[in-house]
C-alpha cells in the first residue's frame, strides 16, 4: 500500500487471544480497500502497548482476553489513545456488561456472530462519525440498557412537563393542577436535573424523545 493511500485508510488494531480469529479478521478488513490492520494483540496488556504506539482509528477488541477486565482495558486505551474508537467483539449477550462497557466508551458492541458486511459497516460508521455507537445485540438486551438508562420521573413531574410541552406557563400549569405556582417552578427544577436539560424546550424534546411524555395538541388538554 502506497503511503497516500495508508494515509487515507483505516487504521485497525486487532485484539484477540485466538490467532486463528484474528486471522479471520485480518483477510475480511484488508479485503476492501479503506482499511489496514496496524497490529495484533493477544492480552490487555500488549492491546495498550499496541494502541499506545500505534494510535489505530478503530479497535477491535474481545471481551475475554487475558489480563484485565475488558472495562479496565478499555479505560486504558481510552486514556493512552482518545482518538481511537472501540468496538467490542464477544459471544456474550448481556445487557449488564453491555451498560458497564457503554459507561467506558466503546463505540460499538457486535456479537461474533454477526455477518462480515456489519462488521465492515460498524468500522467505518464509528470511524466516520466518532459520536456514534453501533450495536449488534439482541433486542433484549438493548431494551434493558435503555430502560436503565432511561431517567425517571414523579407522577406529577411527568402532569408539569406534559403541560409545560403545550408551552403553557408555569401559573398556567399550577391552575391547571391545582398547585402553588413555587411547587410548578420545584418540579421544574428537579426535572431539570433528571433530564439533564438547560431549557423547558430541552426538557420537553429529551422527554418526547425517552417516551416519557407524548405529543399532545393544545386542544387534548383544553
């Protein structure tokens, strides 16, 4: 590969302890013509080193190899090489280790029975935008991640912020539900810090969009 060419590829470290496996991987990623594998590692120690040295885009890394646990490992690489996204490959499908791992910032998580065509795909989506995460999970387990994730709400926070989502005012709101308007502005506050939102219109969108609430027209609530 000629070094314009390298320059314009992605770079992929491969970290599993089964060299067979690695070399399943290395002949599918260097198949297609955007990406070359920089190095392998066997162990979480030689994947820093690696990645230390190397600095690849992207990752690839098995959640069982040797040394220390994969969410340790991932930190460190984190640490050593911000820039580099990290995909997760496992046989395991638990939400529990799927949440822990999304905590540390992996970029994606496919089981390894996933066809060569998403893996091909989750690389260049994580490489192509650095915010996104790519998951090849069953629908269990992302079901559970999310609704762990999901914040949650009173009762009569979730009255304020349906009402607040027709832009009616906080007096407006305290009428309707018949409270002080200081209690309307309390919720408000505390909805604030659970949503993690600087707005009422953030507040509102980030509700819409986690189902805590549901579009409604004025004249539902009139």
């Amino acid at each position: 590969m000629d070094p314009t060419t390298a320059e314009a590829s992605i770079s992929i470290a491969l970290v599993d302890d089964h060299a067979l496996f690695r070399e399943g991987l290395r002949e599918i990623l260097e198949s297609v013509g955007d990406m070359r594998i920089v190095g392998e590692a066997g162990d979480s120690m030689a994947a820093v080193a690696l990645v230390t040295g190397a600095r690849p885009d992207v990752v690839l890394l098995d959640v069982e190899i040797p040394g220390d646990e994969v969410t340790e490992t991932v930190s460190r690489i984190r640490s050593m090489s911000p820039e580099t996204r990290i995909i997760i490959l496992s046989m395991y499908d638990g939400p529990q280790l799927l949440s822990r791992l999304l905590a540390a910032g992996i970029r994606g998580y496919l089981l390894k029975s996933v066809h060569r065509h998403e893996l091909i795909a989750a690389v260049r989506s994580v490489h192509e935008d650095p915010s996104r995460v790519v998951l090849a999970v069953s629908r269990n387990s992302v079901a559970q991640v999310e609704a762990a994730a999901a914040p949650t709400l009173s009762e009569k926070e979730l009255e304020v912020l349906q009402l607040a989502a027709q832009a009616l005012s906080n007096s407006q709101i305290a009428r309707r539900l018949g409270l002080a308007e200081a209690t309307v502005k309390r919720h408000m506050r505390n909805i604030f810090v659970k949503l993690n939102a600087v707005s009422r219109i953030d507040a509102v969108n980030k509700a819409l969009a986690a189902s805590l609430i549901t579009p409604q027209s004025r004249a539902d609530l009139d």
